[in-house]
C-alpha cells in the first residue's frame, strides 16, 4: 500500500452498541436514519454533510449527537460504522477515507463507478480489518429471500427467463440523478435491481445485448437481454424518464411467481404453478414490512460487525463486482449502440 499506515480495526465487544454515522442528507439518508435508530442495539451518534445548516438540521431531526463535516465526522472516536448515501461518484472516495479512519463501511448502491474503485476498496478493507459491504438492500428483504428459497428449492421447476423493470419518471431538477459528473444513471441507480434479480435466478449471463438513451452524458433509459446459455434468458428494463412497468417475474418450467411493484422491496410475491385438475393453482404470499425496508439489512451488517465478519454472505464484494461488471459492459453497448 502507498497509504498511510492504517490503525487496525477493533471488533466491536457483542454486547456493545454499535455507533452509525451517516453521510449525506438526502431523502435515502432520512429512511436510513429512521431505521437505524429503531433497531436495538444500534445508534445514530453522527451525520456528515458538505452544508454544515443541513447536517444540523438532520442531526437534530434524528436525534445525532454530532454533526459536521466528513472529517470532522471520520475523526470521531465514537464512530463504528458510517452509511454512505452520497452521489455515485462520490462513493469511492468517501468510502477510502472512512476505511483509512478505522470505520465500517456500508455504502449505498452502486457502491462504486466501476471494478477497479470496488477492487481498490476491497484491498483497503482487507487492509484495514473492516466490514465492507455495498448496501444492496433487496437481497435482505423478508420476501425475497422466501423467493429466493422457493425458486432454489424447485419451486417452480428450472428457472428458464426472467422478467424485470424499474421505470418511473423523476423531476428533471438539479439533483446528482441527472448530473453526470456526479455519476447519475439510471442503469446503475435502477438498473442495478432487474440485473441483480436475474443473476440471482440465473447466475451470471454468457452475452448482453443493449439499448439506450443518453441525455447530456447521463443514461435516462435502457432495455437489455441477456443470455445465459440452453436458451434461458432475461429482458430488462430501467428508466427515469418515462414509465415501464416496476414489477418483476420468474418463470419456470412448472409455473411462475410474479413480484408486484415495487419489487425490489415487496412484501409479497404470487406463485402460479401448473396443475392437472385446475391446469393452473396461484397462491400469495405475503410478509411484514420492517422499518422503511432497510431495516432486515441494517439489522444483518449490525450482527455480523457484531459477530467479527468482513462482509455478509447474502451479498458479498464479489457479488458487487460482478454485477459491476456487467452494468460497466451495458453501459459501453448503450453509448456505442444508442
């Protein structure tokens, strides 16, 4: 390493309280927060924001004992675990300095722009002893790890396609969303979720074919299918500029289970499976939200900084680069192909 040396990170005692800090004030750091501070055994002891009024406001919002800069707030002794819900592009930096300050790092998605930041922040963590985990929430939700299990289990026979959207039409204002310095896109902001969910149910794609629509250096819109081989194959799509339908399904050789929107956080999911008396019998299920959905995951990291770990095993940093992989490729075919 060509860092300064890095302090080792002391794993938490398992009966203590593990201390949050968040970084950045926006509407995802809000839900965040409220979740945070409704699990036992964690607390939001700090917020970190570029706007010294907003951070106080949040702060006191939320009950945060401190609030400051990101320096400021990464000097902090009583500092575990920071939260990083700031713009794309930002991520890898943020993240570096957190690891290099001795924290725990969970990040929202996509955690970084590209495998070589996520493969540098890997070596950092491994460096340093810390937890490092990119905050893809939908793979801790209650009904999607039931979904998970079923499709695993041979609930509806061998998986053979999947379908999955995330399109909703979002103001045209001033926000990171639309700004491409700051890494805005709809492929790795939403995107990220039909493409997870089908490397979940078909492992990872031998060919991507893409489309897409840019604006001023940003992908607004993108449709993709990908192959994996014997003729099993998903069609995505994600948008923020136009609608397509945010909903999602698995099909199998013995029925299919439909996700209603939003499916990246649902609490319920439909089965329909072939019958010989019927010819088709459907059934939902349906499971509690926890929180603002945050929660299953933030409960999860929490236990397994507990616990001494170094990531989780529901997602882990290969997890993030594969799929890192896969949106960096996208992305190259939706500028060259558009």
């Amino acid at each position: 390493m060509t860092d300064r040396v890095v302090e080792e990170i002391a794993v938490a005692d398992r009966e203590s309280t593990l201390r949050w800090a968040i970084i950045g004030t926006g509407a995802i750091s809000h839900h965040i927060a409220q979740d945070v501070t409704g699990l036992i055994g964690a607390e939001l002891v700090a917020v970190a924001s570029r706007n010294a009024r907003r951070a106080g406001e949040f702060a006191r919002l939320h009950g945060a004992a401190h609030a400051g800069s990101l320096s400021e707030v990464l000097r902090l002794g009583e500092v575990d675990v920071v939260y990083i819900a700031t713009p794309h592009a930002t991520h890898h930096e943020i993240a570096r300095r957190a690891l290099m300050a001795g924290k725990h790092v969970l990040i929202e998605k996509p955690a970084t722009m590209d495998v070589a930041e996520a493969e540098d922040l890997r070596q950092l963590a491994q460096a340093t002893h810390a937890f490092l985990m990119e905050a893809m929430w939908m793979k801790f939700n209650p009904a999607y790890r039931a979904l998970i299990d079923f499709v695993q289990s041979g609930g509806i026979g061998a998986v053979r396609s999947v379908r999955a959207s995330f399109g909703l039409p979002f103001p045209r204002d001033d926000s990171s969303r639309w700004n491409a310095d700051l890494g805005g896109s709809a492929l790795f902001d939403q995107g990220i979720y039909p493409l997870t969910l089908a490397c979940d149910m078909l492992g990872a794609p031998t060919e991507i074919t893409a489309r897409g629509v840019r604006e001023a250096g940003v992908d607004i819109a993108q449709h993709m299918t990908l192959e994996f081989g014997d003729g099993r194959y998903a069609q995505l799509a994600s948008s923020m500029s136009e609608f397509v339908e945010p909903t999602a399904a698995v099909n199998g050789t013995d029925g299919w289970v439909e996700i209603p929107f939003p499916f990246w956080v649902a609490t319920e999911f439909t089965t329909h499976l072939a019958d010989p008396k019927t010819f088709l019998t459907s059934q939902t299920s349906q499971f509690e939200k926890q929180g603002n959905g945050y929660t299953p995951m933030l409960r999860a990291v929490q236990q397994a900084i507990l616990d001494g770990a170094r990531e989780h095993s529901l997602h882990t940093w290969n997890d993030t680069t594969a799929v890192l992989a896969l949106l960096q490729s996208t992305a190259t075919q939706i500028t060259q192909n558009r």
